[in-house]
C-alpha cells in the first residue's frame, strides 16, 4: 500500500491527474471569459440594482413614459369630449365668436405632446426590438448548445482549443448543454469519468487510472493475501530449521560450548607454559564437559570437542594425580606433583594450575542466568509449563497482568543452566505451538480488519474525492443563466420593447384624433371670423 501511495506511483498519478485537469483548466477560462462579467462579483450585479427592485431606474422610466402616455390620453380625451359636447358658446353675444378658443388649444397640445412622444417612443422601442434581435439569436445557440454545435462554433470562430478540443467538447454535451441532457439520463456525470489519458495506446479515464494505479494494486495485495489464507499456512512449529534448531538444543550439553579463549590462555604467564613442546596444547581445546562431545551432527567438521577427562588423563600421565572427580556438579580434577625429572614437568605445571584455577573454579563458583517469565498472578513461570488441554485451551501461558512479557532474573549454576539450555527444546515447541494455534484463531479477523482499516481511512478518502467531480452543477448554473438571460432578461426586453411600440402607435393615434379636432376647430374660428369682417366691411 505505501509503495501504490507514495514515491513514483504517487508522482505518476500527480501527473496523469494534472494532465487531464487541463481541458478542464482550458474550458473554465473560456466560460469565464464568456459570461464571466455576468457573474463575477464587482460586475453585472453593480447595474442590478438600475433595473430591479423598488427603487429602480428602469422601473422609473417605465412609470415616467407611463404616466407621460396617461396625460396624453387625458389631454386627448378632454380634447374629444369639449369639441364633441361644447365646442360652441350657447348664448354668444353680438359679434362674438361662437366657437369656444379652448377647443383648439388643447387639441394642438394634444397632438403636438403625442408626436412628440409617439416619436420619442418609436425611436426607444425600435431601437430595442433591433437589439432583442440578435440577443434572441443567441439565446437559440445557448438553448442548442450540443457537441456538434460546439465543434462548428469552434470551426467559424477560429477557437484554438489544442489536442484537450474532444474533451472539451464531451464537458461541454455532459455537463452544460441543457438539450443533450436527455441523452445522457442514465449516464455518468463525473468528470474522472468524462476526463481521458492515454495509458499504452489506450485511453482510459481519470478515475480508471486513479483505480490502476493506486486502488487496484492494494485490493490485490488484499486478495493475495486472503488467498493465502485460504490455504493451509505453515506451522511454524513444523518449520524444518527451527525443529534442527530444538535438536541442537536437545542434544548439545552448554558445557560442551564452554571453550578457553585461547589468546588470552598464551597472553598468561602461567598458562603459556602449557603449550611448551606442544605436550598439553590439548587444553587450548578442551571444553567444560567432562567427556567428549561429537560436534559433527550440527557442525560442518567431522572432529570432536575435547572433554576434561581426555585432558586429565594426558595430564596424570606427567605425575601424581589427586584428585580425577568430574561430573556434572563437580569438577575437581588436579594433579598432586608433577614429575621433574620428565621433560613435561613445565608443561604439567602449568596445564595443573589452569584446571584447578580457571577450569574447577569456574565449574564450582560461575553464576548464569536461568530467567523465567511472571504469569498474571506474578510468579515465576516457565514455557516449558505451558500445554493445552483436550478443548484446545492452553495453560500456564507467561503473560502478566498487562497481557504482556515480565521477566525475573534466576541465577543457576553451571549444572542447572546445562539443563535449563536443553529444556528450550521444550519451551520453543509450546512457544511456537502457541503461536501456530493463535495466528489460526487470528488470521480472519487480522485480514479483514486490516482491510476495513485500509478501505475506511485510505480507499473510501479516494473514492470520495472521485465521486465529488460531479459535474451537474455546470448544467445547473447554465441553466440558470439561460433562463435568467434569455428567458427572462431578452424576453422581458422584448416585451418591453413591444410595450414602447405600442404606446407609440396609440400616442399617434390620438395624436392623429387631436390633430383633426385642431383642424377642424380652428378651421371653424378663422372661417367665421373672414365671414364677420367681410360683413364688416360690406356694412
């Protein structure tokens, strides 16, 4: 697992990951640079407030032209109603003009306002109805946008898009077109999955390299694992070294391991001497067991180590012996004089004091260390103790308190450490029989476990973050921005548009019915004021 999640599989699984996060870089860049003034803080939403809300601009204007089209209908229809109901003075006095003045007064200011406006107003709602034109061509590409339509937009405008262009063009039909999306209902949304590199001539997705390259091997080791356990493992008690090594142990006295260091035997004053002529150079050689030991069984060499009772029968041959006693308990071997008149008087001088001063003493006062274990009570146990009974169950197991190792100190002598060396035959069977029978009770849970362990903090992380690529949120917010900009926003434009277009026709239309009453009205002053002065002047 570390070797799948660190060091060159980690670097490699950086760069295919950076690697196909590009198109994904490119694709933002170019939507930012498309509608990022829409949506970008600082931008569009500083204008917002000009045209929405109660306080608005816009809704200011609308409300002003509102009000101005109002006074005109009013004017107008005032301006109808005197011409039609009181256009004359009931009882004009003599030489008075029975047409009333005010009726074309407000007739001209009637048509006069409302050309004015109906001008003003053609001129705005014609300009937006311009305007809504080519926002409602846009509106149809972004309602269309598919791969195909991407690709000929990329062709007609010359958009460098380089190699990441497929995939730019697969985000832009899986993860914003709104008219694509019925056809990939039932399909994967992620972008690891969208995202391809190509691995040996085969391209693969992001989330299918991150799953080879990193996922996979370590549910491989898992099943490899598992496998194994599937199988009868080895029992480590039945493992041919260590049962060589219990045989060793088993048939090998300490004592016999026991040997002079023979540089510091020849470095002594008194002990060199043994060496003289080669007569007793046997004790350079000679062990702490009493008799002969055939190393030969464990050890690649056919000789045997030289016991003390070989040395001392040499040595006796050079004298008077005193004392030839050795066993396991006691060594006592030594020489009551040596014969002066031979030529290995020295030599068994010397050979005498290194058996009664190093080899005897040594056997009579040498402490070694016979340690034991403490069991859960804090007595002294021993391994070689411990067996288990007809259920399968083991006692005398030398675990403390804690469940864990405590070991005592026990000094022996050399006797008790000889047997307490060959009883480790004994101890390493129960030990490893012990171990054998936990590792089989254990090896399921330590497998599983272990994988839960592994697929909760490493594998579930990993799959986590791929699934986190979800890229619906693209089509969301473009959804939203269509339907902000185009159906609401170029909508409601044209719509206004429409509005200012038809305030304009109905302020011509009354401009046109004031126009008329004007005419008609002034037209009957002036004619019966000519008619009053030529009857002036015929008088």
């Amino acid at each position: 697992m570390s070797a799948q999640l660190t060091g060159e599989q980690m670097e490699q699984l950086r760069s295919n990951l950076a690697t196909s996060l590009e198109p994904l870089g490119k694709f933002k860049q170019q939507l930012v640079d498309t509608v990022g003034w829409f949506v970008m803080p600082g931008n569009f939403d500083n204008y917002t407030p000009y045209v929405q809300g109660e306080t608005s601009a816009l809704g200011l204007v609308i409300l002003y032209a509102l009000l101005v089209l109002a006074l005109i209908l009013v004017c107008g229809c005032g301006t109808l109603c005197c011409w039609h109901t009181n256009e004359k003075f009931k009882n004009p006095e003599a030489g008075q003009n029975p047409y009333r003045s005010q009726t074309p007064v407000c007739a001209r200011c009637t048509w006069c306002n409302g050309m004015i406006y109906a001008m003003m107003m053609f001129f705005i709602g014609g300009l937006m109805v311009v305007i809504s034109v080519p926002l409602s061509g846009l509106c149809l590409l972004m309602s269309d946008l598919d791969a195909d339509l991407f690709t000929e937009l990329q062709s007609s405008l010359e958009l460098n898009v380089g190699a990441q262009g497929p995939m730019i063009t697969e985000i832009v039909d899986r993860c914003v077109s709104v008219s694509a999306a019925d056809r990939y209902h039932n399909q994967s949304s992620n972008l690891m999955d969208i995202l391809k590199l190509e691995n040996n001539g085969t391209s693969q997705s992001v989330r299918e390299q991150v799953v080879t390259l990193a996922i996979q091997p370590v549910s491989d080791a898992f099943d490899e694992i598992s496998a194994v356990l599937d199988k009868k493992p080895v029992r480590l008690s039945n493992v041919q070294e260590l049962v060589k090594l219990r045989n060793i142990l088993s048939a090998t006295p300490i004592s016999a391991m026991i040997l002079p260091n023979v540089e510091q035997v020849r470095a002594n004053t008194v002990y060199k001497d043994m060496t003289d002529r080669n007569y007793m150079s046997v004790a350079l050689l000679t062990s702490m067991s009493c008799s002969n030991f055939d190393a030969s069984n464990f050890l690649e060499t056919d000789s045997q180590i030289t016991g003390m009772d070989e040395m001392f029968s040499k040595l006796s041959a050079m004298g008077t012996p005193a004392s030839s006693t050795c066993t396991a308990t006691s060594k006592t071997q030594s020489m009551a004089s040596c014969d002066s008149a031979q030529s290995t008087y020295v030599a068994c001088q010397a050979a005498n004091a290194f058996l009664t001063e190093q080899k005897n003493q040594l056997a009579a006062s040498a402490v070694f260390k016979c340690s034991q274990f403490t069991n859960s009570l804090g007595a002294a146990c021993d391994p070689k103790d411990m067996f288990k009974d007809a259920s399968g169950e083991w006692h005398n197991i030398c675990f403390n308190s804690d469940g864990e190792l405590s070991i005592v100190e026990v000094s022996c002598n050399m006797a008790d450490f000889q047997v307490y060396v060959q009883e480790f035959d004994q101890r390493l069977s129960n030990v490893f029989a012990y171990l054998d029978d936990m590792v089989a009770s254990k090896l399921s849970a330590v497998n599983n476990g272990l994988r839960s362990v592994v697929t909760r903090n490493v594998l579930d992380p990993i799959y986590a973050v791929l699934d986190g690529f979800e890229c619906d949120f693209m089509r969301t917010f473009y959804s939203g921005l269509l339907d902000g900009f185009c159906y609401q926003t170029t909508n409601g434009f044209r719509k206004l548009a429409n509005g200012y277009v038809v305030s304009a026709i109905v302020a011509l239309v009354i401009t046109l019915a004031g126009f008329l009453v004007f005419r008609y009205s002034k037209d009957n002053q002036d004619d019966w004021d000519q008619r009053q002065k030529l009857a002036e002047r015929q008088i």
